[in-house]
C-alpha cells in the first residue's frame, strides 16, 4: 500500500468537484481502515492540508515552473502540490524523500518522461522554501492575504469590505488553525458526572478544554474520532459549535413550548432544544431529504430525546398541519458557508458571487414560507453559518419590513461577553474573534398572523 498515491487518487477526485473532501476522505479512511493510525494520519493530514494550502502552493509553484501550474497534466499538477505541501508544512518528512517518493509515483502512473521535471522544481523548492518572495504587505495587503493565508482573492475582498482588513487577517489565521471539536454535554449531567467524564477523555490521551462561552461545552483535541470517546454511544454529548449552541440559549425555551426547526439536520439545535424543554413540550425537526430526517433520528434516538417528531418536509413548501404552532421557530436556511471554510476547506474554491445572489432568493422563499409556523408573539431565532451581511444583517431587515417582525434583544440570554452585541437583536460570530465558526443569528418576534399560502 503506497499511502501517497491514496492521496493523490483522493486530490484527483475532488478536482472533478463531484463530491466535498470532508466526505471523500471520511470515505477512503474507512475503504482502508486496516491502515495503521499513523498512516491514516497521514493521508488525512496531506490531503486536507494540500487543498487548505492550494493557492499558496500554487503561488510556489508558478515561480520554480516553466510550465503554469493550469497547464500541467492532472496527475502531475496534484502530485508536484501534495509534496510541495509536505515540503513546506511537514518538517517530520526528510524533503529527499517526498521529492524521491513523488519521482516514482509520477513513473508509475506512467509519466516516466516527467521524472526530471518533476525532481527538478520540487528540489528548487526546497533549496529556496526560506525564501519565498510573497506579495508585499506593505503596497498589495490584500493580495498579501489572499496568497499566504490561500484565501480567493475576490473573498479575501469581501472580508475586508466587510469586516476591515485587520479583522480580515484574523478570521483568515483562525481559518488556518484546524480547530478542536466542540461537543456540547447534556446539561441533565451534574457537574461531578461531567468532571468524570471529561477525566477519562483526558486519561485515553485526549486534550479537553472547558468553553469560555458556556459550562457544558468543551472542545476535544487528539482524539480518533467523537465515536470513540466515552459517553458518546450512551448519550451523554453531542458534536455542536458553540455558535450553534447560542441559537437555543437565545431563544429562552420554556417548558411546554412547542419548537419547530425547518432546515434542521443534522440535528444540533433541534435536539439542544429538546434538552432545554426538560421533557416537556414538542419539537418538530423538519428537513428536505430522507438522507437529512435519517441523520436527524439518528443523533435523536442516542440522545434519547423522545419529545422530537422527525418529519421530511421542504421549507419552500408550507405544511398547513404546522401554521401557527410554534413558540419558537429555528430558520437556520442553506447559505454560502463561509463561516465553516475551516471546516470545509474546498467551500473556498467552490463557491462563487453568482451562488450567493441566488441563495438569498432562496432564503427569501423559505422566510416568507414558514414565518406562518408561528404563533403570535412567537420567537423566530433566524441564522446561518455564513458571513455575509446581504445573508445576515440584510436579510434580517428584508425580514422585518416584509412580514411585520422585530428584532428582540438577547442580551439576557447569551454570556457576557457577548451582551453588548446582543442588545441589538443580532450577532455575527467571527472565526478569530469570538472562538467560534462564523454564525450569524437574529432574534425576532412576530407581531401579526399570516395565512398559509398567503405573504
């Protein structure tokens, strides 16, 4: 088994763009889960570091090349980027080696002819990778963020507009640095149950940071995997942002509510939400797809949650059934994701400003559609996972003028810290500044009834 040529068949498929490389490897890992731990490290690590690292990469590349990197075959163009990667980022690999191993494999996949232009540019980049002359700070700063923190650079433009360019370089350094995986405790735990649990996670060589945010979340570090850890097949927690876990808090769920989420998979703030309820009440988690409702009942029926009702329904679509039944209603609608790029590293790649005017058409349409769900006086606890005001802030007022709602401050729901930014009804939650994905959420209260098929 040559694990290097598993991540250069993983680098070729997600050229094609048939599929997101989160799955992808997830896929591949367990195609060959006989692999060691460490090999399995291995082809994880280079695969989601070579499509984070791509534009940098490629940067490199261009200037030790005769040949343009969107000139180069496929296969050569994936391979000469994954050992750039570990040349740059691996300092544990012997760079003689990955120039010696990428000389062989561009052999084998039948570029023999290649080999000598293969060896010779990756040796030029180890000879001068201290050396690297990047865009300069000083007179092109944008372009500067755009390469070194390999971020598109029209979206390196829209962060800056957006939030400064200060803020920018934060958000793009916090997209660099793979996060821990936050997990949210079920709050049923007493302290000392969560103290145990948390102990035996650190005890299997887990690293395990309490949240600054809120008591029963913690981010886990060094682990193989959420499903290894124990508690997880019991129950006792579920994997959840804190920004997402924020979105049940603002809502202040009383007992006896009735909660619906329409674009709920897979899960988190419905099943968050179920927990707040202590038993009572309902929650009626919606999504599109049998695949989506599957992950739903999945994640409910470990958490236990037996006040959850699963039902496949499209947002766009209105269900007469659920009309002005819902204390608290959760819109967290499809948006261009920007806020989990360190997440999903290829959402950077693939999204466009074309894709983002169409899915506030289609955010519109699913707003308008299920603000019937709600009773009066009703709470809509709006968000998405994106940062993008046309998404957010915009669409919050587009809300607010078209269907009769308000924004309610959620000051005294949220933690201290985040007070001040919460009086005003909204929050944008930005990677590098507030510890978190890049989440929006807005808090509204309806004020008239509207009528199902009716604005």
């Amino acid at each position: 088994m040559n694990i290097r040529e598993v991540v250069l068949d993983i680098l070729l498929e997600l050229s094609r763009q048939k599929e997101y490389s989160n799955i992808l490897i997830g896929a591949v890992l367990e195609k060959y889960d006989y692999l060691d731990g460490r090999q399995k490290a291995f082809i994880k690590h280079v695969s989601e570091g070579t499509i984070e690292y791509r534009i940098r990469i490629d940067y490199i590349l261009e200037r030790f090349s005769s040949v343009p990197v969107g000139k180069m075959k496929p296969l050569i163009r994936e391979l000469m980027r994954m050992s750039c990667y570990q040349i740059l980022f691996m300092d544990n690999i012997p760079d003689a080696a990955v120039c010696n191993e990428a000389v062989k494999l561009a052999k084998k996949r039948g570029f023999r002819p290649l080999q000598g232009y293969v060896n010779g540019v990756l040796r030029a980049v180890v000879r001068e990778k201290d050396n690297i002359a990047y865009p300069d700070r000083q007179t092109s700063f944008r372009e500067y963020l755009s390469v070194y923190y390999s971020m598109p650079l029209w979206l390196t433009e829209h962060f800056c507009n957006a939030y400064g360019e200060k803020q920018c370089e934060k958000i793009l350094q916090a997209f660099m640095n793979r996060g821990a995986v936050s997990i949210r405790l079920q709050e049923t735990l007493d302290r000392q149950e969560r103290d145990r649990l948390i102990a035996a996670w650190r005890r299997a060589g887990v690293t395990v940071r309490e949240n600054p945010y809120l008591p029963y979340a913690v981010e886990v570090e060094k682990t193989e995997g959420v499903r290894s850890l124990e508690g997880y097949e019991e129950g006792a927690f579920a994997v959840q942002d804190v920004s997402s876990m924020l979105a049940a808090e603002a809502a202040d769920i009383r007992d006896g509510n009735t909660v619906i989420d329409v674009c709920a998979a897979p899960g988190g703030k419905a099943l968050h939400a179920a927990a707040k309820l202590n038993g009572t009440g309902t929650v009626i988690a919606c999504d599109v797809s049998r695949y989506k409702t599957d992950k739903i009942r999945e994640n409910r029926d470990r958490l236990c949650a037996g006040n959850v009702t699963v039902i496949e329904r499209d947002a766009r679509v209105c269900d007469p059934e659920l009309v002005g039944r819902a204390d608290v209603l959760f819109v967290d609608v499809p948006c261009s994701g920007l806020g989990v790029i360190g997440k999903k590293q290829d959402i950077k790649y693939r999204v466009t400003p074309e894709a983002m005017e169409q899915i506030v058409i289609l955010q519109k349409e699913i707003a308008g559609n299920v603000i019937q769900y709600l009773k009066p006086d009703g709470i809509m606890i709006y968000s998405t996972c994106t940062m993008n005001p046309e998404e957010n802030e915009k669409m919050t007022d587009w809300i607010c003028r078209e269907y009769d709602m308000q924004t309610v401050s959620m000051a005294q729901n949220v933690p201290d810290a985040l007070k001040e930014e919460a009086e005003k009804g909204w929050i944008q939650l930005l990677p590098g500044i507030h510890g978190t994905d890049g989440f929006f959420l807005a808090k509204l209260r309806r004020n008239r009834q509207h009528e199902c098929g009716r604005d």
